[in-house]
C-alpha cells in the first residue's frame, strides 16, 4: 500500500530526534514516540512502524554494549567482585522476560496502529507506567 511512499530527509530528522530525545528517559516508549512522529509528519502507519523498529535495531546493539562495559566497571571496583556468571544471569533473565513482554506488546502495537486504534497504545503505557510506579513506590 505505500510501496511509492519514500522517507523524506525532513521526516527522518525529526523521527530522529525524538528518538534521541527518548533515550535519557528510561521506561518511555522511544518507539511509540518515534512512530507517532512518523505519523504527525505524514508518513503512512506501515512505514512509520517498520522505520522506528529499523532504528531500534541499530540502537540496540551499541546500548548493550555500553551497558555491559559499565556493570563490569563497577564490578571490577567492587570491594568483592563477582563472577561473571554472577554478575550476567540476573540481567540475561530479565532481558529474556522483557524480550517476552516486548513482543506481546509489539504484537498489540502493530494491530492498534495497522487498525487505526493508536490511541490505545497511549493507555496502554500510561496504565503499565502506573504499575511499575506503584510497584516502586510499594519498595518492589
């Protein structure tokens, strides 16, 4: 349906930047915002999903990457190091659920948008944003 729609040097500036402007918000829907930035610049609902997931791809690598080097850091100045299974297994368990999650609730974002219904993705990330708040407040 958009196979002649094209990115525009502009579109991708401001996709862009809202995505970088996400990055220090940890918990804050990069691509929810990236999407609904391609969407308030014109581009149609399929491309503006497939190209904030594209820039996820390219982001994800060089974050985890950064992440692992500063946990083994803080590791290393740690008054009693741990061993590196120590130190990964509870981080890999959770990425092995957040992986889980994220794909339940990519599966849901793609069907709300490719069906016109963004506005639920909005409540879903205000209700789950009230869940873990709650969950932190209570000391979890």
């Amino acid at each position: 349906a958009y196979a002649k729609a094209e990115i525009t040097d502009r579109q991708s500036i401001w996709i862009g930047l809202t995505q970088g402007l996400c990055l220090p918000f940890r918990g804050f829907s990069r691509s929810g915002a990236t999407i609904s930035t391609g969407l308030l610049t014109g581009l149609p609902r399929q491309l503006a999903e497939e190209f904030s997931f594209a820039l996820a791809v390219v982001l994800t690598p060089p974050v985890i990457v950064q992440q692992v080097h500063r946990l083994t850091q803080a590791n290393a100045a740690a008054s009693e190091p741990l061993h590196l299974q120590a130190l990964l297994t509870p981080g890999l368990i959770g990425m092995v659920f957040a992986f889980g999650a994220g794909l339940i609730a990519l599966k849901w974002l793609s069907a709300w948008l490719e069906s016109g219904r963004w506005k639920y993705f909005g409540i879903y990330c205000l209700v789950f944003s009230g869940v873990v708040w709650g969950m932190w407040a209570a000391g979890y």
